[in-house]
C-alpha cells in the first residue's frame, strides 16, 4: 500500500508546490512509483510537469465531484515512475458542490482507494488553506509535511494548520502522523534565517526535518521549464536537497536499505552535498 503524504500550510509562498513537485520527482528517481496529486486550483504542480492546462480535460475536480475513476485522468509524466493527478480552476467549485455530501471529509480517500495498491507513494499538493479539499487531503493522508519558511512570519498560522490536523486525528483519521516541518528558503549567510531555523528546532524538536531546503535560483526557474528541479539541473542545490529530503523520508519509514554511515542525521552533512 503506497504511503500518502499531504504537503500543507495554509501561509502561501513557503514552498508547497515546490517540495510536492521536487519530492515526488525525487522519489521516483530513486525508483519507488509515485504519484503526485495536486490539490490546488491554481494546478501549478501541473504545469510544473510540463502540461499545458488547455490540454487537461478531466482532472480533480472530476474525481471529486463526478466520481470519474482516478485512472481515467492519471498522466505519465516526464520523469520515469513519476504520475500525475492534474488540477485546474474548476476544483474551486468543488468546496461548495461538496458542501451537502453525506461523507465529504472522505471522498478523496475513497477516489485513491485502488491507487494505493499501484503506487509506493502519493503525495499530495494541497492549496494555501484549511477549507474541504485540503481537509480531504489530510483524510485522505498517511501524514503531512509542513513546509516552513525561513523567514520572520514563519510561526504565523502555524499554530492554527496543527490545530486543524489535531482535529482531523481526533474525528477523522486517527491514524493522520507529522511527517515533519520543512525548513524552506534558507539563507546562511542571513542572520535571521539561522535565528528561525533554530527556534523552530527548538520548539517542534524531532518533528523537524534535518534536510534544509536551500535559496536557489534552478528551483524557482525549473517550472517555467514545467520540469521538476532534477531534469532541469540534477547537481543544483535545491535538486540536492529534495533528494535528501526523500532519502530521509525513506529512512524515517524504514523503506530503505541505505547503510548507517551513509544516512542523512546532521543538518551540516546535508548542506554540504
């Protein structure tokens, strides 16, 4: 059964859509079959895959609201063993077409019921909100990847995105787990960056992840290329680090057979790769 990650903040501009494309991209390069979902209406994991959105003709929003199969508008992607579920701007319609349905915290998780069988992992792209797509999306999950920017407001909604994840373990999905909290955009030769990074190391402790994802210019040109950061330049730093970022979620899930030495525990050996 593939484990499914939602990748959410309600605070826009920290990186959702650029961990879930570079992550799952990530995975798949290291041979595990996944599938990415995007959850936002704005469907940039789509075009951040190479598809133009006047081509996509069913997406999410069919899914969700029509109960098209989900093979039916899975896309192959570019990258070997790497699946795409597309989005576009009829998904804000789904919130309110939803509204009255009799189990609509659920109806993502029982729409990727069959593909939980065929994949390893499926992450899934969730919109900057808490509303009813992003609460399937955590219904639906595993576990949940918090990207977190390294910057001042950093902590702000913070408090409200696990509040509602406590909610959903309390009345939806007991088994829903913190994956981990992403620093993102960091910048060491930035005080303040380094200031963040520790303070949320300080109070979230192990549930941050020891990868760091770095500033770096390949990963905010790699969409308009609609290529994920590892066909657009593999010896990039923000290639190298979502790479480690799925070697650690790999090892953190026993789900692979990397030797002790070699694994990734110190931010300082991430950051030198």
């Amino acid at each position: 059964m593939a484990k499914v990650i939602a990748i959410a903040n309600q605070k826009g501009g920290v990186g959702k859509t650029t961990t879930s494309i570079n992550l799952a991209a990530s995975l798949a390069v290291l041979e595990y079959k996944t599938l990415l979902v995007d959850g936002d209406p704005q469907a940039n994991s789509t075009t951040g895959n190479g598809f133009d959105l006047k081509n996509i003709q069913l997406g999410l929003y069919d899914i969700m609201v029509n109960d098209t199969p989900a093979d039916q508008v899975i896309l192959e992607t570019e990258t070997p063993n790497l699946y795409l579920l597309p989005s576009n701007i009829d998904l804000v319609g789904a919130e309110i077409e939803l509204i009255n349905h009799p189990n609509r915290e659920h109806v993502l998780r029982n729409a990727l019921e069959e593909q939980r069988k065929e994949f390893d992992f499926i992450i899934i792209d969730c919109s900057p909100s808490l509303g009813l797509i992003t609460v399937n999306a955590l219904t639906a999950s595993d576990s949940v990847a918090i990207p977190v920017q390294c910057e001042y407001f950093a902590l702000e909604g913070l408090g409200k995105l696990l509040n509602t994840i406590k909610i959903v373990q309390t009345r939806i999905n007991t088994e829903l787990q913190i994956e981990g909290i992403l620093m993102t955009m960091y910048d060491g030769r930035l005080r303040l960056s380094n200031q963040v990074v520790e303070e949320i190391k300080n109070h979230f402790e192990d549930l941050v992840f020891h990868t760091i994802v770095h500033r770096n210019t390949k990963l905010g040109e790699a969409p308009s290329f609609g290529k994920p950061a590892l066909l657009y330049d593999a010896e990039s730093t923000g290639a190298t680090n979502y790479l480690n970022l799925a070697k650690e979620i790999l090892q953190k899930n026993n789900m692979t057979k990397i030797k002790n030495e070699d694994k990734i525990f110190e931010d300082e050996n991430v950051a030198d790769q």
